[in-house]
C-alpha cells in the first residue's frame, strides 16, 4: 500500500472518529459543518488518488 492509499485511509478513520463523536458523544446534529469536512475530505482523497495514478505513470 502507498502513501497516497494510506492517508485516504488515515482520513477515513479521522472522519468516522468526528462523526461518532460529534453525534453521540457530544449529541450535536450533524450541520454544515460536517458536511462541509466531508466534502473537503472526498477532494482531499480524490487529489490522492490523482497523485497516486501519477506517481505510478511516472515509474
């Protein structure tokens, strides 16, 4: 697994952890805040994904 594979799993995992969180622990309802981190996070591991595709090109 590569470094841009790892990181997209490394923010999945920071993602569930606030949502849990967030909805349950802290009983906040899940507001523009949070969709706005998760669209933040979907082009994050989309720019990963791009970046691994170009890194193996590379090779």
């Amino acid at each position: 697994m590569n470094k841009y594979h790892k990181s997209s799993l490394k923010l999945i995992f920071i993602i569930a952890i606030t949502l849990i969180l967030s909805t349950y622990w802290l009983n906040l309802k899940i507001g523009y805040g949070i969709v706005f981190l998760f669209v933040i996070v979907g082009y994050t591991i989309y720019r990963n994904f791009k970046a691994s595709k170009n890194d193996e090109e590379k090779k």
